[in-house]
C-alpha cells in the first residue's frame, strides 16, 4: 500500500486570539451576548483596558470572579509578552522585546522629552505594525529582514496600551506622566497593513471606553508612499499626522533607497501627501534620512528645498543610525548643517530628529528583534 504524501496538511498560522481592541462597541457587546452575559459586561471590560489600562481581568474586583473569567477567556487574552526591556537616557528611552502568541517577535520604544520653554513635555510610543517588513530599503534593519506578518488591530493596540500603562505607573525615567504621542515609525510599512492600522488609529482615538482617548494630532503615520493608500487614509476622517519617508528629491536615487520608488514615484508620492494635507489642513513631514556622500550634496538640498517651498510640509532629517553589515555612515555634522541652511533658504521648515536609543539600537531603522 502506498502512502499519500501529506500535501492535504497545508501549513496553517493560527490567528492571534481575539482581543477586545479587535472590535467596536457593538463587536465587543455582540461576543458578550453570545456569552450569555449584559451588553454593559462589555462596557466595563472595556472601560478597564482603555480607561484603568489594565490588562488583567482578575483586577477587575467590582465584577463576580466567574464572569470575570468568562470576559477575560473571550475578550482579554494575553497578547503580547515581554522577552526584555532596554533602557537608556536614565530610564527615559525604553526598548521594548514583545513575543506574540505564536513567537514572533516585535519592538517598541518609549522615549521622554523633558518640557522646554516653548513645549509641553511630550511621551511618546514608537510601535510596530508588523512583524518585519516587505519595503527592503537598503539602510533599514527592519527591511533587510524581510516581512514575517501583519499585526492584528489588537496587537497594534495593545503596545500602546502597555507603553500608556509603564507611563501612567512610573515605570519609565522621571516618574508618573501622561502617554502623548503615537508614531508608526517602528517595524513595518503601517499602510501596508491597511484595515488593521485604520482600526487601530480608531481605538487609539475614541474616547473610553470605547479607546485610549488620544489626541488625532499626536498621533503619526509613517509611510514609504504607497499612493493609493495614502488617498485611502485622508477619506477615513481620522486626520491623525502623515509622514513621508522621501530620502532623495529625484526618483534615481529614491528608486534605490525606497525601492517602492519604482511603482510610484515622487511627484506621485508629494502629490498623494498634499491631497491629504489638503483634506486635513494640516502640514505633514518629509523624512529625510542623511547618509553620506549619498543623498546630502548640497545639489540635492536644493531640488528638495525647490520641491517642497510651496507646499504644506516640513522636513526632518535624520541622521543615518548604523545597521549590521551596512557600509553607509551619516552625513558628517558641517555636511548637515549645509543642508539645512540650503532648505531653509528655499523657505522650507527643517528640523534633525535625534537619535534617541541609538546606544540600545532603538533608533529608527534599528529595530530587528532578534531574540
Ligand atoms: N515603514 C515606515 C516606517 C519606518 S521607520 C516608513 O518607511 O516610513 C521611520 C523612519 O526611519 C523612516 O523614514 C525610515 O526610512 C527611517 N529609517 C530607516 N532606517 C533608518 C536608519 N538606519 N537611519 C535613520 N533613519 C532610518
């Protein structure tokens, strides 16, 4: 007799488990029906993630244990887990090694801006939308891993959650305070992950207990261009912040360091980014990342500064942080303060992001989350 090959037995990935940031109101007061239970059972369960930030269904002491049991089996899974942390600025950055539900590992980071005089202090969360990432840019330790999957909505959320819950507790460098800010500037292209980043920005905005109650502006979206869904995102209302990975002002050079530069080029890109500046009045960034003698000639400032001077944008630069086995350096400091100076002549706003959590490789394009 001969044997089948087992072909039929297609490897299968298990979905992360459902989690209540997956769902609206009425999702998560349709799964507490089905349990049996009172819609307002939904309510407080969701009242004590979002609004106490708590993530362990046995804290929610005003609720019987057996219907806590139930709402937490259903709605409050454990999503992420921590491997390790990472601290750096006297406590002030905080990297972040979560482990998924089946293995796979993502990073966030937690950074502190003491107030200055014309500023507020400012806490804000880098996360991840995905597990890796598809985009390849050359200069990216994200994207020369590759992309393993897409974040659930839940799993997008809850990094914020927990970065929300370590501010609020005073885990992190200079006491109790208040989250901020949300940029999607960690592993992962956000629009590429399109229905799960839209649902999560909806979480991350609605006011308790329905989300986290977070300001639209605070929160920003970081692309490499994908056009059409940038044209997506300004139908959804949402209006949070757009920024623009550009890296070069000519598609030459940009169809090598964002290789989705060959689909859609930059003037599709910028012209994508003012519609949606348009819809939203506001001004979105340009990042820029420096590297030398590759993209910061002086030349090169100028076509930026000419491509930009009459459009709602601003520029930040960021100095190239080092990767494994990449032999780009950043621009060297005189290099980079010519830049500026040429963009500032054509009128256009600049400022050069620090490199923060460079020392525990969270800075952008750091993060590989290597176990
Ligand atoms: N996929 C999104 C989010 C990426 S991270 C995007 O591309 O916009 C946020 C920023 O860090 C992007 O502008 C990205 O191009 C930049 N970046 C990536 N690697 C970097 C590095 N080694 N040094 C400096 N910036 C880097």
């Amino acid at each position: 007799m001969t044997s089948l090959p087992l072909v039929f037995e297609a490897p299968r990935r298990a979905l992360p488990p459902r989690h209540l940031a997956d769902l609206d109101e009425a999702g998560r007061r349709a799964v507490v029906t089905e349990l049996g239970l009172p819609a307002f059972r939904a309510d407080q369960l969701s009242r004590h993630y979002f609004g106490r930030l708590e993530s362990d269904p046995d804290a929610m002491t005003d609720v019987p244990a057996a219907i806590r049991d139930q709402l937490g089996g259903a709605l409050l899974p454990r999503l992420l887990t921590e491997v390790r942390h990472l601290e750096t600025d006297a406590g002030t950055t905080r990297k972040s090694l979560w482990r998924l539900h089946d293995g796979t590992l993502v990073e966030s980071v937690l950074m502190r801006y003491p107030a200055r005089k014309d500023r507020a202090e400012r806490i804000t969360v880098c996360v991840s939308s995905q597990a890796g990432c598809g985009m390849a840019c050359p200069f990216c330790a994200t994207g020369q891993g590759g992309l393993k999957r897409n974040l659930s909505t839940g799993e997008i959320v809850d990094q914020v959650a927990a970065a929300a819950r370590a501010v609020a507790r005073g885990e992190i460098g200079g006491g109790p305070g208040r989250l901020s800010n949300v940029v999607f500037m960690g592993m992962g292209e956000p629009l590429a992950n399109y229905p799960r980043l839209v649902a999560a920005l909806r979480r991350l905005i609605e006011p308790a207990p329905s989300g986290l109650g977070l300001s639209r502006r605070s929160i920003t979206v970081s692309t490499v261009g994908l056009v059409p869904a940038i044209g997506r995102l300004a139908d959804e209302n949402l209006d949070v912040t757009l920024a623009v990975s550009l890296h070069a002002p000519d598609d030459e050079l940009r169809d090598t360091l964002v290789p989705v530069n060959t689909r859609w080029k930059v003037a599709e890109v910028l012209a994508a980014a003012d519609a949606y500046a348009a819809r939203t009045g506001r001004r979105y960034s340009i990042e820029y990342a420096m590297i030398r003698a590759v993209n910061d000639q002086p030349w090169r400032a100028d076509r930026l500064g000419e491509l930009l001077s009459n459009r709602l944008a601003h520029v930040n630069l960021i100095p190239l942080n080092p990767t494994p086995g990449s032999e780009w350096d950043a621009s060297p400091k005189d290099v980079e303060r010519e830049f500026v100076r040429r963009l500032q002549g054509h009128g256009v706003a600049v400022t050069v992001r620090d490199t923060r959590g460079r020392d525990i490789d969270g800075a952008c394009g750091q993060l590989a989350a290597s176990g």
